[in-house]
C-alpha cells in the first residue's frame, strides 16, 4: 500500500485547485516579461537535445509544476518533446484545456511515477518554491533517478542571501495554506551535490515588476558515466 502524502503535498494541491482559474489567468503567459528565463530556456533545450552517450537522441523533457502550461509549450515550440506534471488536477485540466496537443499529467516531482534513466531533461521554474527543506535531499535523487546520463535540469526559485520562509492564508481572494521557502543559490547547489547533479551554470537577477525576492537560476546535469574502458584505464 502506497504511503499517504506528506502534508506539505496535500496543502499545495489544494491550495492551487483552489486558486487554479484566477492564477491561470495571471500567469497564462508567464514568460512575456522574463527574458532571462527564456533565454535559459532556449539553453537548456539545446543541451537536452543534443545527443545521448550513445549517439541516439534523447528521450522526452519533463516540465515539472507546469501550472498553466506555457513552460511546456515553449519548450515544445523549441523542438523538445515535452510533457507537464502538476500536483493540482484542477491546473492539469486548465493546461490541458489551453495547450490541447500537450501533455499534462497529475503527479508529484517528489514520486514520479518514471522508470530510471527515462528523462532527458527536467526543467523546475519556481516549483521547488514549496517543497520544504528537509524534503529536498529525496527530491533531488528523485530528478537524478529519472534522469539519463547527461541529462541537463533548471531550476529558478525565489532567492536571497539568507534562506527564509513565507506563509500564505489567501491569494487571489480564495483562502489557501501555502508554504513559500526561498533559498540561496548555495544551498540549493550543495543539495544538488549531494544528490549527485553537477551544476553547470548560476544566474541571479534583481526583482522586475511586482516581485518583492531576487530570482536565482540554476543549471545543473546528472553526470555522464564513464565509459568501461576509462573505468579499465590504470
């Protein structure tokens, strides 16, 4: 029998059925005014697609905390093969609904329910934002498990020089009870260490508009494996 769901899960999900119309009609196009993102995104689906160890391409993305969708469309407009995961089943029908040739799945990035090695790219934009800390070392060997090697993740979150946390009772005029932790870019790359993903670039930007948190953006890769014949090599 499968183990019930932390409760940090639980909250998330209601929180964001909840507020699923009113923030699917704020962020339809979250992207218009964040042109470093979507330039790390265009990075990221280069690295994603080029080829496997073995000279095969690589096998589909997943955008992880899709939400309304358009993460998972613009890296399916930049040629990736991509599907979204989303712990709220009201967003997934939303998604669904706005991007009708894509896939969304309800799930959760802690358990994806993926077999080792599937992914060829993981991309987390300002999902892990709810996770709490204790909760990021199984998270990220999660993202390692699925992930080929090679395979290339980015993440954005909300940052500082401290770490730090955010409680929510309301958001849009419905009642929620939500979680925000937003952490240094060490932080975060030391438990991506230690679940054996190798950063490979560090970006942070000063609030634009109405955020309130500079922004961090990570690159980070699950290593290749060496070859049996450098493994053999004195």
């Amino acid at each position: 029998m499968r183990a019930p769901d932390p409760e940090f899960l639980r909250t998330t999900r209601a929180s964001y059925d909840a507020m699923a119309e009113d923030y699917t009609d704020r962020f339809a196009d979250g992207l218009s005014d964040l042109p470093l993102e979507r330039a790390l995104l265009t990075a990221f689906a280069e690295l994603a697609a080029g080829p496997g160890g073995d000279g095969t391409a690589r096998p589909p993305v997943a955008d992880l905390g899709s939400g309304p969708g358009h993460v998972t469309a613009r890296l399916h407009r930049l040629g990736l093969p991509v599907f979204g995961v989303d712990i709220s089943p009201r967003m997934v029908a939303l998604a669904r609904a706005a991007h009708p040739g894509l896939r969304f799945h309800v799930g959760s990035m802690t358990d994806l329910d993926l077999p080792a090695g599937s992914l060829g790219g993981i991309v987390a934009l300002y999902s892990i934002i709810h996770v709490p800390d204790e909760h990021l070392p199984s998270l990220f060997a999660e993202f390692h498990r699925v992930l080929a090697p090679g395979a290339p993740v980015l993440l954005a979150f909300q940052s500082g020089a401290e770490d730090g946390t955010l409680h929510l009772d309301e958001r849009f005029g419905r009642a929620i009870s939500l979680d925000y932790y937003w952490r240094s870019p060490g932080s975060v790359t030391a438990h991506l260490g230690k679940a054996g993903l190798e950063l490979t670039a560090q970006v942070m930007r000063e609030p634009a508009g109405e955020e309130k948190r500079p922004r961090a953006l990570l690159l980070a890769r699950r290593p290749q494996e060496p070859s049996r014949r450098s493994q053999q090599e004195p």
